[in-house]
C-alpha cells in the first residue's frame, strides 16, 4: 500500500473482468466498490454492471 487513492474506474474494469469469466458475485461486488468510492458514476457504473452480467451469461451482450 503506497497510500495513493484508487484510480476511477479500476473497480468497475475489475469487475467487468469478474463478469466476462462467469463470476457474478465478485463482479457485484467489484461494481459496488467503484460506485462507493465515486458515487458521481453510479448511472454509468449500473449500466456497465447490467451489461457485464448479462455478457456472463452471453458473451456476445457486450455488442449489443
């Protein structure tokens, strides 16, 4: 830990990873921490999650 803050958008890349390979839970979790820590992104963030999930689920979502 050097103590610098976290970058915005690392949680919500983080999770879109989790999702992509099938693991809802940790990419919930993942889109959560971003929106608490920049609560000014919680419209992008539930739209990118509902993507990412759904993507999980059907690889092919994310180009929709």
């Amino acid at each position: 830990n050097t103590g610098k803050p976290v970058p915005p958008g690392l949680y919500a890349h983080l999770g879109m990873m989790y999702a992509l390979n099938g693991d809802a839970s940790q990419a919930e979790a993942a889109f959560y921490q971003e929106r608490e820590l920049f609560p000014e992104s919680a419209v992008f963030i539930d739209g990118m999650m509902a993507r990412s999930l759904a993507a999980g689920e059907n690889p092919n979502a994310l180009a929709q």
